[in-house]
DNA sequence: GGGGTTAGTGTAAACGTTTACATGCTGACC
DNA sequence: GGTCAGCATGTAAACGTTTACACTAACCCC
C-alpha cells in the first residue's frame, strides 16, 4: 500500500504539498496540483486513515449505538442514520446488541477513540443513566430517551400525542371498553403510549382500567398471548389498541384462530406504520412513524450541536393517524382498497427505493440520495479538515 | 484524555511495561501490572484506537456493505453479523446505500485502512465485478453471490434446493398452473429462485411457460401488482409462488381485496420465512432461510478465511419448507393454529429476545449470547494483537 | 533599490501507540 | 567467582499523516 512519501518521490513534491492537495489547504500551485493528483492515481494512493486520525483526533465516524432490536422499524432507523451519514460524509460503526445499562457502556468504552460522536437509542432507565456517564467523553445524540438526558441534543417520537390520538379516534367510533396491550415495561416508548391511552380515556369521560391494560414486549407472540387472554374476559372489550404493530398483527392472528372477526366483533389498531400492515386483512389502523426521518434527523442534529453543552435541543418527530379497515370505519375501509390498487399501478416496478418514496416524507430521502452522489462524484473528499 | 505516557508516569513505569500490561504480552512483573492496573484504572486511560492501528495495521473492525434494501430478513442479517463480530471481539461500519455498484467501490474504498475485512454482499452482476476488484486490498466474505467470486470465501442460500422443494410440493398437492412472482433481475437470489421453479416444473413433468413468470421486485407493492395482472389470466393459475415473503403478502392483500379466497380458489407461497408470516391470515407457507445465521456465519469464515487465497471455501445455507395455510394442505392449516397457540403460551413475557431463539437454530445464538457476556466481563480485551 | 507582502514550497515536530533491541539484575551452574 | 541464561524493564525507532514554521522568489509600492 502506497503512503503518502510514494506519492511525492513520484511527482516529485513534499510530502506537505501532497497533503495540501488532498486537504484542499491552500495554497498550491495548479501544476504541482496536476502532478500529485496524476502520481496519486498511478499509485492508487489513499491517505490512511488511522494516521489522519491520530494526528487530527477526528474519525469521520459515528458510533450507533441500539438495544437488541429488530424488526422493521429498526431496519429504517438504520437506512436513516446510514444514508443521512453518508451524505456528509461520514461512516457509521454500529453496535446494536447491548441487552443491559452494562453491555451499553462497554460498547461505548470500545468505541473511544473510534469515533466522533454517538447515536443511542437509550429507550429505558438504566441506558439513560449510562449516556449521563460517557458525555464526557462522547458528543451524544439520544433517540427516544425515557427521560431527558442533561447536555445531549435529543430527538425522540411523539408517542402520547400519537396514541392519545388514537384512542380519541376509537371513542369517537362509539367505543367504550378499550383495552391496550402494553410495551416491554420501562421502555419510554411504551411507557409513553400508555399513559396517552389513559390520558385519551380520562379527556373522554372513561376511567381507564388496569385489567384491561394486557402486557406485551413489541413482539407477536406477546400480542398473540395478550388477544387470547383478552378473550376471556366478560364483557368483551370492543376495541384493542396494541403498542406496535407487531403485537397488533399478533392479537389479530389470535383473534381470527378464536373465529372473531376484526373489526366487526373487536376493532385492532397499532403503533408505528410498517410498511406491512397496510397489507394485512384487514389493513392495519395505525399511527404513524417515520422511522427513517427519525434516523436521519438524529444525524442532522449531531451535526448542529450546540458548542455549548448547555443549551441542547429536543426533537420532537410528529406522528400521524392512520386509518385503515381494521378499526371498523368502513368507509375508510372501501377508500382504503381503491387507493392501495391505484398506487400499486401507479409505481414503476424498476423504482427499487419506491417504497420508501411512496410513505410519508420522500422529500428528505431524495435529498439525502443526491447529496449521497454529489459525494460520490468527486473521487476524493476534501473536507477531511 | 489521558495517554499511555500518564499512565507511565503515575505508575512510576516506562510506557513500554504499560504497554505490555495492556497486551498481555510478557513478560510483566506482577507488581508492576498491578500498578499499572491502578494508575489506569484513575486516570481512566483506555488505549487509543488510531494509534493501535496506525502501528498495527489492524483496526478489529470489519466493513459491512450492503445493498440499500431493508425489511426484516436484511434487519436479521445484520444482527447475526453484529452479534458474532461482538463475539470475537470485532466492530462493524456499516454502508448498506449503495444502489449500484459505483456507489460499491465508493464505500469500499473510504473503508480502506478503518477495516479488515469485509462483508459484502454482491447479488447482482456489478456489484460482483466490483467485489474483484477490491480484493488486493480486502479480505472479503461474499453473501449471496451471483456467481463464484474467485479468491474470496462466500457464503449462499440454497435458493434453487428451496424453490424446487416449494414447487414440488404445489404440484403434490394437485397443482398444474403454478405462477410465479420473480424477484428483481440480475440479483442471485431472484434467479436463483426463478431457475429452482423452472427445474421443479421440468422435473414433475410440466412445462415451464415464460406468461406466467410475473415481474416483481421484492416489495408488497409489486407483488400486489403481480397478483392483479395475474387475475387477469383466463384459465387462472391455481398456485401462486412468489420469490419472497413480502411480495407474497402484497398478491395474498390484492387477492383478498380481488374476493379471491386463498388458498381454497389459489394457493399462495413465498420465500425467506420473516417472522409475521406465521401471524397472516392465513399462514403463509413458505421457504425457511434462516437470515441471522446467514451473517453469523459470514463473519465465522472471516474469521478461519485461509491464509492462501486459492483455496476458498463457498458454504451454502439449507433452506427448509414450511408448511402452513396458504397453499392449501388443510391439515397442515389446523396444526398450525394449535403449535401457534401451544408456543404462545409456553413463552414467558420476559424473553425480549424470544422470537429468535422460537425459530431455528437458536443454539448458534445462545452461544454467540455466551461469548459476547464472556467479552464484557473482562473489563479491557487482551487479544488485541 | 529597499522594504513589505504574498504565493508556493519544504522541513520537522507532533499524534499515541508497538516492538526490536539494549541493559541490568538475579540466580544457577561449573 | 566467573559465565551464562533468562526475566523484567527501559530506550528509541517506527507507523503515515497534518501543520506550524521557515524559507525563497516574485511582485508591488514608495
């Protein structure tokens, strides 16, 4: 592998006039610049990046750093964080297995000196008290924190507004025995959620009642196991808001097993939008999520921190109501149909992000793709500085 | 932030002992570790990362890069990389944008000198082009690729065994006119799966007929789509194979919004098996490929890659039929509700990570479980070198 | 024509490690 | 008691960059 000494024997410069070119640092002259430029290419040189990094303590590298997650949801926190990051030039080195407060702050301790800053998704207590332990070290940006987190920008979802949205909608269908499948317990999501349920049933005369509160973990199973459960009960609640999607799918496979219909004998609703449940039979009302927004404005905002610790931002990401057939609007149920056949046969079947793009929001993801190419045009980045 | 040099000083040591203590390498007085142990556990010294591999030329870091696609089976990938790279005591920087394979050779070549390795995936025939030409400078792991990269390991799925064992079973249960969904063109994985039907059909004796090979591109969107197009066609086919789950999900919606029962009027299939499958009405019988050991794996191979290039292995991954409601075997359909309903219960509400370890091979994670608690108890690795 | 600016370039000192080599010490052996 | 082995430690030279500083040459202005 080439260094940087190669390259100025063969265009016969120093090696500063070498870095001078590859920085962008003035000045240099446009014929030294040629001949370094034409050496550099001959010798497939690349600067090496452990050395840039020694020297100027900055990796272009972010850490991320999530809990044991999966799903689709995460999938497109990701694609935001990764397409965001590559826009301005920056790589992303992710730990995503951290199951404890322990297992957090050891992956963050191996990403000292790895990276410049830190994306974390701290949704429970024991997360946030670890991010309060490494800011000393880290520039960190949480997502969904449970708590504020003192002297880190923040971005996080509007979990109780969504949810609270939600239950005023089911109220307004003429429900009145909702029951709710909760969250993993101590998660702020979760937590969020819930208290939107409550709050939603307290604003509209009902007194919210803890048997009718099932636990879940965001998984299927857990929702399948809650639906089951919730079938036992006389009276039979008439509508069930699940905290995710995935637990809603779940209580909805229970539901058909046990042979009741959905949304005529129960209405089901969800939490998050995957691009799935508009799929489903019938399709999913939800509130929705954009994931990938979430993702790419964690970046945004670790890139417009403050200098100063002191003053720091939270985000809040909206969400939207979205109906669909499973809560029992028929109407929205027959508009429902008529739109999803309309856009399939409106997209292009060669459109392989047309997913994406069809959801809410596409206008930062293109922007995000071009800035993406600009930066691949060039061969080099010149904004290592 | 301290360096190397304080604890030196503090310890009352040359850096060269501080050194050792940090590489266990010998030989060290047991004195003097221990006072080196304690000068850096005050001053909070961790060794910085740059310096280790400017010196080392090795980073412990292996690149990921993948194609921009999303959805649960990539989410499962990148989670078994995860978990296994934690596992021996690696770190992984993540680019999963690149559409086409400039955008590939881009986001390899700023990972030159950050990894050592790489983790590619290469479905289509660019990108693999673009794989040989990285490999002078990366030792790379080959997911899925179209054809046999030469001088690197790789790891596939056995797609054609699986869509084989998927069309032979429609045609045992009495189908003639079996459609198929296909995947994008040029990526391994569609025509893989495209030649498996073909071969099935072939094999049972029927002959494989170009109308009813509908195009598609892995997205509900266009299996929606398909599916429309599909109902169009006089006599109708009555199976329907797509080339994966979502695309499945996508025709089983447009059928159902159609009043088309599946799988009494149409029998429908698909392939990956991502974990709501089970959940749809019905149960989407369906192809098993397990993601998560897919990047385990890789990573595996990376790890024991032979030191001469010329002998490389190619592993393939098995795939394995499921049988559940949607293509029709009514027996399958009634045993599937009853395991459903038996697993929901037996699992506890505490397992976070429960959906995994309920699927396959669960004993491959428990042990990657295993090792990466083992790394994070030690406080510091020592296996740096 | 001398003094001051400026553009272009080179030299050398960092950055924080690892490690080859040198050194000093202890004890065993003849 | 001298020699040799071996352990424990220290010294200093890498690794490949960036950048402060010094320097030259050219030019401009009085």
């Amino acid at each position: 592998m080439s260094t940087i000494r190669d390259v100025a024997r063969a265009a016969g410069v120093s090696i500063a006039t070498v870095s001078r070119v590859f920085n962008g640092t003035n000045p240099v002259s446009e014929v030294a610049r040629r001949r370094v430029e034409a050496a550099a290419l001959e010798l497939d040189y690349w600067p090496n990046v452990a050395a840039r990094s020694l020297i100027g303590s900055r990796t272009h590298t972010l850490g991320v750093l999530l809990p044991d997650l999966y799903g689709e949801f995460f999938s497109d926190v990701i694609r935001g964080i990764d397409h965001a990051a590559a826009a301005v030039n920056h790589q992303i080195l992710v730990a995503s297995s951290h199951a404890n407060a322990n297992e957090f702050l050891s992956a963050a301790r191996s990403m000292r000196g790895r990276v410049d800053g830190l994306i974390a998704m701290a949704s429970d207590r024991a997360s946030a008290a670890a991010i309060a332990k490494i800011t000393r070290y880290f520039s960190v940006v949480v997502l969904n924190p449970r708590t504020p987190v003192s002297g880190c920008n923040a971005i996080s979802v509007a979990n109780l507004a969504g949810a609270v949205s939600m239950v005023e909608h089911l109220v307004q269908l003429g429900h009145r025995r909702i029951a709710m499948i909760q969250g993993p317990r101590g998660t702020g999501d979760a937590e969020q959620r819930l208290r939107g349920y409550r709050k939603a049933l307290r604003k509209t005369g009902l007194r919210p009642d803890p048997v009718l509160e099932y636990e879940g973990d965001f998984t299927e199973a857990s929702g399948y196991r809650a639906a089951l459960e919730l079938l036992r009960r006389k009276p039979r609640p008439t509508a069930l808001f699940a905290a995710n999607d995935y637990m809603a799918i779940g209580a909805m496979s229970a539901l058909r097993d046990a042979g009741i219909a959905v949304p005529d004998e129960i209405a089901v609703t969800g939490f998050d939008d995957i691009a799935i449940v508009e799929y489903l039979s019938p399709p999913l009302t939800t509130v929705r999520v954009d994931a990938y927004d979430l993702g790419a404005r964690a970046i945004e905002l670790w890139m417009n921190r403050p200098d100063d610790a002191s003053h720091c931002q939270h985000h809040v990401l909206s969400t939207e109501l979205v109906v669909r057939g499973s809560c029992g609007s028929t109407r929205a149920r027959a508009v429902h149909v008529r739109e999803r056949r309309r856009r399939a046969q409106r997209q292009t079947p060669s459109a392989a992000d047309s997913r994406h793009h069809a959801r809410a929001d596409s206008k930062r993801h293109a922007s995000a793709r071009q800035a993406v190419s600009r930066r691949h045009r060039g061969r080099r980045s010149t904004d290592f500085k």
